[in-house]
C-alpha cells in the first residue's frame, strides 16, 4: 500500500509557519519576553530553525526539477540572496553576517518549498490552520494565563513576544479568512466569524497599524472587484491612486496628534523620526553598498552603539524596510529590490484586473500591505512570516494553477 507523506507536509507547514510568526516564543524564553522587540535569542528556538531548515532543504531536493523551474521565475531574488551573502566581503563584522545570512537562506527556502509543493487553494487552507490556530490560542492565552498574553502596559500579545507580533498576524489571519470565506462556500460562516474575531484582538492588541491595514486592505479589495481594465495604462493608474493613498494614510498617522493620541503614540511615531533622519547620515557614508547584511544593528558595530546612546528606546533595526535594504546592501541591492517587487505587485495587478482571478487578487493585497507595513517596521530580508508569505506570493505569479483558478464574483 502506498503511503502519502502529504499531510505531514502540511502539518509541517502548519507549524513551521506558526514558529516563523514567533508564535509560542514565551513558553521558551518566560512570560518576561517583549519589552524590547527583537529580544528573542534562544538555543532552543535556533535549533528548532536549523531543523526545519533541513527538512526544508531535503523536501526541495526530492522534487529538484520543480524547484529549479520555480527559482527561474525570479532570479532577482537569487541575485538580492547573493549580495546578502557576499555582503561577507565588505562587512566589519562577517560572523553576524554569516549567521543572519543562513536563517535568511533557511527562510526563503521554505517558501519556495511552500510555493513549489502547494497550490493557491491548499496554501490559504495552511494559512488558515496555522493563523487560526494562533487566534484562537492567543484568546486562550489572554483570558486563562494573562501573565503570557497581555503586556505589563495592557495590551494583548496573545501567544507572540509582543503586541507588534499579534498584531501583524491577525492581520493576516483576517486576510487568510476573507479570503477562505469566498473560495471555501462550506465553512463560510466559520471564516467570517474568525474574520471579527481577528479584528476583535488587534483592537486588543491596540495595534493601530494593524487595524488601519485592515481598513485599508479590506477597502482595496472591494473597490478592485468592481472595476476590470485592459489597458495597461490603466492598471498603472490604479497602482499609482493606491499608493498616494497608502502614502497618504502614512504621513496621517506621522502627522496627526488626535489620531496619534488614540493608539498611545507620539507626534514622531514613537522616534522613528528622528532615527530615520540620523540614519541617512550613515547611509551616505556608505551608500553603494551598505555595512553589510544585519550588521548595522549588531550591538557590537560601533554605528550602532552611537544610535542607541542618542535614542534610548533602543530601536533593533531601521523601522522601515526600505531603509533597512539600504543599510545592509546599499543602493544597488535597494534599486534591484524595489524595481523588481513593485514590478511583482503592478504584474499581480494587472493579472487580476484582466481575468478576476482571486490568486492574483491574494497576491497583489499581500504585496500591497508588505509595502505599506515596511514604510513603519521592517519585513524585507528578515527571517519571519512576513517575508515569507511574500516570497510564497511572487513565486506564484508566474506559475499556472494546477486547477481552475477561482474567481472573483
């Protein structure tokens, strides 16, 4: 009798996703974790990384010609992971390259895995487990053991370090079940209700990003259902409103104290401000190429050491994604990266506007929000969720469904 390793595929899928989202990390490093995001070295946790990373690794070996057809999609990104790791050469300290370079690697690998072995249904199925799974934990840990789920200032992180972490995941757990709501017909009414319920911890959560991109992504996706455009020029329109828009609910939330006021924030977004402004006098010092991958904010660089005397909050990485690029792997990686991804998110775009197919739909919203998210926090070139569902969506842009593709009503 032949046995199928598939549904242990797919709860190794499940997990892993869970484990990248940083769900869990508490009951490893204490209830006192999340007072500094970024604070989450543990052996325990590195070991679990390099084990998935294998099996990673072994998955995509056994299905090698699928892989190598995948990888040719966008070979940008092969070309982005080069200068990461060769950013060895220049760095003043390769060690922490190295390190941060493999789990780099080990990532994106995983989506590749997760892109090349599922289709666009069975994918939002994955999602919808694991981020469900982290909904409805992150209710348990809140109300049964607060000590876990709610931070010393009130605000729910559920299973995550922090309340960033809970945030950005319900958000896309409210994404993964719109979305189920319309391709899944016989669990509607469950997807909808975990929908509210995803809403529900993010005001908990009182992460105003998160509720924002909701709003925003939720008004994008229905406004796109009822317009449908042929003409390129048309599509770049819509591309181009829809950015001045993000762009204009972010200088918003910069600029606006009574807005501000109501997610506990400052008029400088919490010092990111300032931290940008002085960050771009070390960008100039090496513009072309960066102080390598992850070293900037290394606490052994001297740079960083300066940053952190002058802004005490003690930021762990740029707080926007754009920037962060810049610093690891200078201009030519940014140039490289930004005209390749937003050339991803106008062609998604554009597919969905030509046929109405709710994949591409997926994908377009996805890139959207990673978009807007990297303008205040950074997920470009990490090792965590994020970057990972976005790798998952550009690897399925150019790949044919294996079956009808689902559309939009």
């Amino acid at each position: 009798m032949k046995i199928s390793i598939r549904p242990w595929e797919q709860a190794f899928a499940i997990a892993s996703l869970i484990l990248f989202s940083q769900g869990f990390y508490s009951l490893v490093l204490g209830p006192g974790i999340g007072g500094k995001e970024g604070d989450t070295e543990s052996a325990v946790l590195r070991s679990a990384f390099i084990v998935i990373y294998l099996i990673t690794f072994a998955l995509l070996g056994f299905r090698l010609p699928r892989t190598v057809t995948y990888l040719k999609t966008n070979l940008w990104l092969l070309f982005i992971i080069g200068m990461v790791i060769f950013s060895m050469s220049w760095a003043a300290l390769p060690d922490v390259t190295f390190k941060k370079a493999i789990a780099l690697v080990g990532s994106s690998a995983f989506a590749l895995y997760l892109a090349s072995r599922f289709n666009f249904e069975e994918q939002l199925k994955i999602f919808g487990w694991s981020f469900g799974i982290a909904l409805v934990c992150s209710y348990v840990f809140a109300l049964v053991i607060p000590t876990y789920g709610i931070m010393p200032s009130g605000a729910w992180r559920g299973i995550y370090p922090h309340k960033n972490g809970l945030g950005e995941s319900m958000f896309i757990s409210f994404l993964t079940f719109y979305f189920l709501s319309i391709s899944a017909k016989q669990y509607r009414t469950i997807c909808k209700i975990c929908c509210f319920l995803s809403i529900g911890i993010i005001l908990l959560a009182q992460s105003g990003t998160s509720l924002i991109s909701v709003m925003f992504i939720f008004t994008t996706a229905q406004a796109l259902k009822l317009v449908s455009f042929r003409s390129k020029k048309s599509v770049f329109a819509i591309l181009l409103l829809l950015m001045v828009i993000a762009l204009t609910l972010f200088f918003v939330m910069l600029n606006v104290n009574t807005l501000l006021n109501v997610f506990d924030k400052d008029i400088t977004l919490t010092g990111r401000t300032p931290l940008w402004a002085d960050l771009w006098g070390y960008i100039q010092q090496k513009p072309w190429l960066g102080y390598g991958y992850s070293n900037f904010f290394s606490s052994s660089q001297r740079e960083t050491a300066i940053i952190w005397k002058v802004h005490e909050w003690v930021p762990p990485h740029a707080h926007n994604g754009f920037i962060q690029i810049w610093l690891h792997i200078g201009v030519i990686g940014l140039a490289v990266f930004s005209v390749s991804y937003f050339g991803c998110l106008f062609n998604a775009l554009f597919k969905y506007l030509l046929a109405k197919e709710l994949r591409m739909l997926w994908i377009f919203l996805l890139l959207l929000y990673t978009v807007f998210f990297n303008l205040t926090e950074v997920s470009f070139l990490s090792q965590g969720m994020l970057w990972i569902l976005s790798l998952v969506a550009i690897y399925s842009i150019k790949t044919p469904p294996k079956t009808k593709p689902l559309s939009v009503n």
